[in-house]
C-alpha cells in the first residue's frame, strides 16, 4: 500500500509551525501597534536588551533578526530618530558601530512587556505543562542552532568599555 505524500509527518509539523506562528504573529501585531512599535521593531528591542550591555555589533544585530545589514541600518536609523536607539563606534574596530538602546526605548519595552506576556502565556506557554514547554524549548533550538546558526550572534561577547 502506498502511503499518501500529504500525510508525511514531516509537512504536518512544518505546516503546524506555519500556523502557530502566523497566529501568535496576528495577536501580537495588535498589541505593538497599541505602543507605536512594529514586529521589527519590538524584535529589535528585545535583541538589544537581552544582550550584554544593552547593545549588539550592527552585524550581529542582522545576524540574529530575519534582517539584511541594510535593513537593520534602515530599522536602526528609523529608530534612533525615534530617540529608541543609539549607535556607539565600536573601538576596536572603526568600521563596526553598536546599535544600543536608549533609557526611552527601555521605557517602551517595559509598557510593552506586560501585554506580551500575557499573550504568550494565554495562547502559547499556558497552552503546555512545565514539561511539554521544556521539550518545545529543546527542540525549538535545536531547530533554530541549525537553520539559523547566527541566531545568538555575538550575545556573549564581552562588553567594550563605554
């Protein structure tokens, strides 16, 4: 008996991927436009803050977001008139600049924040139990580490002195 192509696993998880994130991405639009800030933008800000220092080498800002170099110039440009963003030349390298968040981009992650996660806990990490949330977690990165290897991009690079 031959087995039906459609019925692979293998494109009901990528499929079931597609749809998780399609509607998450639906949901959180709403809730950026409510702060002023795009899909891109809160990307941006999260990357920024969670990273030592609050800020990213350009390039590694582009590796870690669906970003070109030139669209994260475009992003961090629009953002820094925006007062959300700064760039600071990078002193080892005169070529390099860091994209740094502002006390103002701060204030609006942090008005944002609540709203955020009370969207990811009602229509995804409350959707699992500790365990199955720890197993989506592995898995996920596993995923990312090898579809998107830049993902982490200079996350851990020491701070250079301001």
């Amino acid at each position: 008996m031959t087995r039906n192509v459609f019925d692979d696993p293998r494109i009901t998880a990528v499929g079931l991927l597609f749809e998780t994130h399609a509607g998450l991405s639906a949901r959180f639009a709403a809730q950026y436009e409510e702060h002023g800030l795009s899909q891109v933008e809160f990307e941006v800000l999260m990357r920024l803050s969670r990273s030592p220092g609050n800020q990213l080498r350009m390039t590694d800002l582009a590796a870690q977001t669906s970003l070109s170099t030139s669209g994260v110039t475009r992003v961090v440009d629009r953002m820094e008139r925006d007062g959300l963003l700064c760039r600071r030349a990078c002193p080892s390298d005169r070529r390099s600049s860091y994209a740094v968040v502002t006390e103002a981009g701060l204030r609006r992650l942090d008005e944002t924040l609540p709203g955020h996660l009370e969207i990811i806990e009602q229509w995804f990490t409350g959707q699992l139990t500790a365990r199955e949330l720890t197993a989506l977690l592995d898995g996920l990165r596993k995923v990312r580490d090898a579809v998107h290897p830049g993902a982490t991009a200079g996350s851990t690079e020491p701070v250079p002195d301001a």
